[in-house]
C-alpha cells in the first residue's frame, strides 16, 4: 500500500485547512506546486499519481523537479524557492506520520533553498503606455470590455494578482467615497479609494456584468473567475497588440505585477509618501516601498539637483550694501 497518496490527502484536509487555517490562496499555490510534481514524476517514471510512494520522492528527484522549474518552465529563483517551501512543509508532516521515511525525508528537507540577486530596479509603464495599453482591447465584444475594466482597476490599484480574481461584484462601491475592497497577504483586508474615471469604467462594466453579490467581478464567459494563467495571457496578447502604436512598449515585459509597479511609480511621482504607498500596497513593511525610491530616477535628479556644483568653492555670504548689512545684522 502507497502512503503518498493519504498522507497528501491528510496534509490538505488535516494540516493545511484545520490546522494551521490556511487561507485558499495558499492553498491554492500548494495545490499547484503538488499538481506539478505529480505530473512531473508521472512523465519521468511512467507512474501513476496515486501508485507514487515517499520512496518515490527522494532528494534526487525534488531536485531535478526544481531544475525543470527553472529551465523548462522559466520560474524565477524566488518562485522555485516558494515550491520548494511547499514541498517542506508536506515533508514535515510526513516525518511525524512515517518514521520509515525518515531518512529520506530529511534529504530532502536539506535541499537548500536558491540565492538571488535582488534587483532595486522595477519595471512600470509611462502614461503613454498606459494609455495605449488600456486603448488595445477590442470593446465591440464583451471580452475586451472586461478587459479594459480589470486592467483600469489594476492599474489604478495595484491589486495584486490574486486579489484581483478574487474581487466579487459587491466588493466595488461606486457611490459617494467610491472604492474597493479586498482580502491580501495574510488575509489583511483594505479598501483602495477610486478616481472618477475608474469609477465611470466600472460602472458601465458592472451595468452590463449584472449577476449576484456573491459572483466574481471579472468572470469568464461561464462565469467562473479568471485564472492567472488566463489574465497574464491576456495582458500579454494587449501588450503586443499596443506595441504597435506605442513603440517603447514593444521593448517592455509587461504583466500583472508591472501594472502593479505602476501604481506606485505614479503615486511616488504624485508626491505621496511612502508610508501611505504601503497602506494602498498592502505592503506588511514599509521597507518593500522603499524599492520604487530607488527606480525613481527623477527623485534622485531633483535631489543632485539640490547639491553644490564641486567646482564652486565654499565661501561666506557678504552683503554687498552696507544697508543690507544693517537688515542682515538684525
């Protein structure tokens, strides 16, 4: 008899959801990360998911999985060390249900997590870019006018991608003090105040979306939610389509995430403090916001701006009129 298959099964419905009361967003990216590694091990050793073992799982192979992560599917360091953080805490839980396995199981809890540079540079679009990017979908069909609406409010926002599919139709308020709600990291919930013209986007997109409280802002046409595979694809095929018109943009990787450095960038140009940028971010610590200071190059203009010239020498201010020597005697 396998012990992978329960054990998995008893890690979700156990460990995941009674337990620790996980939120569905992490369990969700858990979800995927074993869907992967299943399907991955399945590929390699012509094995059913459900005839898999521990045995079958050694070090070795979470390591190749993790190879395949990096070069076939092109995830980031950060996103193979968030699966490699979710198969950890699976084999956790297995330590304490199959002392068999022990062995094994603390190979793999060895495997040690990838370093990586991190970039104080971030991507983000120009107001022309936004403007050609938000012109680029099709609004004589029911798609492109959903379309323009989530990536208005993205853009406006800042939501991150999952809260973004996650938005019901009763999380938009449109009247006096217009704004949205959501549920982010750590299930902290906030409200993002809305501008006039991504009030009067969601307006009609909510006349014409119509459906309960309860259903999702931004559905398909069957009415489920977007997935993120989905809306990136989408933003993607508008990025190229806009590329066209807006030749800066055809140089750009644009997805979710660069809409939502977007938001940030325009705030930090607005003059709005980085500590309110956090709240409307959702950021935990102030020190992630620190990271679009750094990008912002007109902030470090206008403060070499403000220095001395190196070829003035330092010298003490004298009036030039004895009067005006009187008044600064004063």
């Amino acid at each position: 008899m396998t012990t992978l298959a329960p054990t998995l099964q008893l890690f979700f419905t156990e460990r995941l959801t009674r337990q620790r009361q996980a939120s569905p967003r992490t369990i969700t990216a858990y979800r995927n990360t074993f869907r992967l590694l299943l399907r991955f091990v399945q590929n390699h050793t012509g094995k059913a998911p459900s005839d898999l073992d521990f045995d079958d799982l050694g070090a070795d192979v979470i390591s190749a999985f993790l190879d395949h992560l990096e070069t076939d599917r092109h995830n980031s360091a950060r996103s193979r060390n968030g699966r490699l953080a979710a198969l950890r805490s699976l084999f956790r839980y297995a330590a304490l249900r199959h002392p068999e396995h022990a062995q094994l199981i603390q190979q793999v809890l060895a495997i040690p997590q990838k370093r990586f540079d991190r970039h104080t540079t971030v991507s983000f679009l120009t107001a022309d870019e936004v403007d050609a990017l938000l012109a680029a979908p099709d609004t004589g069909r029911w798609e492109g006018r959903r379309d323009r609406a989530l990536m208005t409010l993205a853009i406006q926002t800042g939501l991150r991608l999952s809260e973004l599919i996650g938005l019901n139709t009763s999380d938009v308020q449109l009247d006096t003090g217009a704004h949205v709600r959501c549920t982010g990291k750590g299930r902290k919930q906030r409200c993002v105040p809305l501008t006039a013209s991504t009030t009067a986007v969601l307006r009609v997109w909510l006349h014409e979306r119509a459906g309960l409280r309860e259903d999702p802002l931004f559905p398909t046409r069957t009415g489920r939610r977007l997935s993120d595979d989905a809306i990136e694809r989408r933003i993607a095929v508008y990025k190229n389509s806009a590329g066209q018109q807006c030749t800066s943009l055809a140089t750009k990787k644009v997805t979710p995430h660069v809409l939502r450095h977007t938001t940030a960038m325009s705030l930090l140009h607005a003059g709005v403090d980085t500590a309110v940028i956090a709240l409307w971010l959702g950021h935990a610590d102030t020190r992630s916001t620190q990271l679009y200071l750094h990008a912002d190059m007109t902030i470090k203009e206008r403060a070499l701006a403000r220095t001395t010239p190196p070829m003035i020498k330092p010298g003490r201010y004298r009036p030039t009129d004895n009067l005006l020597a009187f008044l600064e005697s004063l």
